[in-house]
C-alpha cells in the first residue's frame, strides 16, 4: 500500500491522540446531524451513544463492521465514528468498504476512528486508507464531541 500523507494535525488532548486530516465542513447543524456509531462493547457504545443523542439529531448503532456497512448501503449518515479493533469486521476493513461505496454518492461522509491500541499502527493505517480524523480512547467526550464539530 502506497503511503499517503494526509494527516494534517496531530496533538495530544485530554491524555488521548487526536490526528486530523484536511478538514472539508460540511456546515450541517450537530443538532440535525444523523451518526452511526459503530463500536462492540457494550459499555463504551453506551456511554457514548448517551452522549451523542443528548447533542445530534439521531445516532444509529453497528455492533461490527459488517453491521456498519449494511447500514450504510441502506442509509444516508453525516458521520461515522468507527472503533478499529472490533469482532467479525474491524472497523479498517469496514472504512474501506465503505469508501468503495461512496463512488455512486454525492458526499464524502466524515470517518472518525477511535481505538484503544495506543501504541499500534492504527492510527496510521486509519488515515492512509481515508478515515477523516483518529481518537485514541480514554477520550474524554468533550474532546470527541469538538472533533466531530470541525468535520460536520
């Protein structure tokens, strides 16, 4: 695979790692803004799905990977917050479907991955296959819910 530079910002916030690439805004107010969050545990998808639907439109739940992309073939979402280390579909191999689908779409709809590997290659391989923005979880839900601001 042919590395791509892409990352445009990386900081450390909050005791987390936050990449971010070119941002392209799309200025849909958060409030309306229609998430999938996809991550396995049931706890972490918990927390932040009570998170999320405190602040935008509607948030809908994958469990997997695979999960993620049926959903996404059958709906229109403004984001995708995608844990990478999951069962069945790891959220890379799901990214890559998804932006494979995307050919036949009229937006490029914001990735932002997360995942507990800190130290891993993840972040990287995150961002070379097209994923917007990388979180490295503990992340505090204020810093993920700033992040999503700048994309949406």
């Amino acid at each position: 695979m042919e590395k791509i530079e892409r990352v445009c910002w990386e900081e450390n916030i909050d005791s987390c790692i936050v990449v971010k690439t070119e941002i392209e805004k799309r200025n849909i107010p958060i409030g309306e803004a229609k998430i999938l969050l996809v991550e396995d545990k049931l706890s972490n998808r918990k927390t932040i799905e009570i998170y999320l639907r405190s602040r935008v439109g509607k948030v809908e739940i994958a469990e997997n990977g695979k999960e993620a992309i049926e959903m996404f073939a059958n709906n229109q979402y403004d984001m995708i917050l995608m844990d990478l280390q999951m069962p069945i579909m790891g959220g890379i191999e799901a990214a890559q479907h998804i932006r494979e689908m995307e050919v036949d779409r009229a937006y490029r709809v914001p990735i932002i991955a997360f995942s507990a590997n800190y130290f891993s290659s993840d972040k990287e391989t995150s961002i070379e296959i097209g994923m917007d923005a990388y979180i490295s979880k503990p992340f505090q839900s204020k810093t993920l819910f700033n992040l999503m601001e700048e994309y949406i």
